[in-house]
C-alpha cells in the first residue's frame, strides 16, 4: 500500500474524534485510498495517539518549569521513573520528573540515562530528595516500580489519555493566568 499523505492522516483522526468507528472512517477515506484496510487506520489511529499522548505527557511534567536536581531552565526534558514501556504508568504524571538535558542525559555524576555511575548517583538523588520533597510520588514509585503489567491501551483509551492530560494543562495554564 502506499504511503498515507499527512493530509490523509489528519483527517483521519479528525473523523475518528468526531465520532466516527474505524469502519466509518474507511467508508469515508476509500475515496481517497481504496485500498485500506481497516488495520492499517486502526495501526495509524493508535500510533498517532501514542505519539499525541507522550508529547502531552511531557509537556505536563515540563510545566515544573526547572530541573529537579540543578533548577536550571534551559533544555527541559521529561524523564520517566518507570519505564516507558509499561503503558499502564508510561502517561501518568506521577511517572515523571522535570531534568534538563544535562542530567537527563550527560552528567557523569547524576544522569537518569548515562554511565552506572551517573545512574546510582540519579537513584541516590531520588532515594534522598524525593522522599523529602515530594513524598506522594516517591511513596507512588515505591509501590510501581516493580510492576511489569502487559497493558496494551486500545484506542479509546488513549483518546481518554489524550483528553485527560489535555484537560489537566488547560486548568494549570488558567490558574498560572489567574495568579494562583
């Protein structure tokens, strides 16, 4: 089959937000494409809202506005606690924390990612500063992190995702407008 245009993408998602099942998208976009299947809009509505899910959740953990460990503005990236492949905690808020990309990444004494001994220094932080400062989501951590569910999310779980944490920036950007 061939590629599917961005085009053609967007408005499969459009028609699929606006209430539309799997089968009724195909009926509509056969026009365009009549070769598609119903596995390839379901394998292109699921990846989208995957990929739309991440960005929101990293957004979310980005609004700290600081890195955890250096407070330091530039370069924020969102590190998950848990592995990304869990689904079932990879878009919680509670399975992320702010870092620049120096402590993300690169730091040879605290890095999320980066050589054993950044990592164990990464571990030492966490074990020492977030269950000082945020004892909720150490204490949240502590009861997860071993979990190695095989939660796959089907599409309207994701959609649900997607509305939740789309939900959850728009009150924090009104209370930031507010001055709460």
């Amino acid at each position: 089959m061939a590629k599917i245009v961005r085009r053609v993408k967007a408005k499969i998602v459009r028609l699929y937000r606006g209430g539309l099942n799997i089968e009724q998208v195909k009926a509509v976009v056969l026009e365009d494409y009549p070769k598609i299947t119903t596995d390839c809009i379901h394998s292109l509505l699921r990846k989208w809202f995957i990929v739309r899910a991440d960005e929101l959740w990293a957004v979310a953990v980005k609004q700290v506005g600081h890195c955890a460990i250096c407070r330091k503005t530039p370069d924020l990236e969102a590190h998950h606690l848990i592995s990304r492949d869990n689904y079932l905690f990879r878009w919680d808020e509670r399975n992320g924390v702010c870092l620049c990309s120096h402590h993300h990444r690169f730091a040879p004494d605290i890095a999320a990612h980066g050589p054993a001994e950044a990592e164990a220094g990464f571990d030492d932080w966490m074990r020492e500063q977030m269950r000082e400062h945020k004892p909720e989501q150490w204490q949240w951590y502590l009861e997860n992190k071993d979990r190695k569910d095989t939660y796959k999310p089907a599409i309207d779980d994701l959609v649900a995702v997607c509305d939740k944490l789309q939900a959850t920036m728009k009150v924090r950007t009104r209370g930031i407008r507010n001055g709460r």
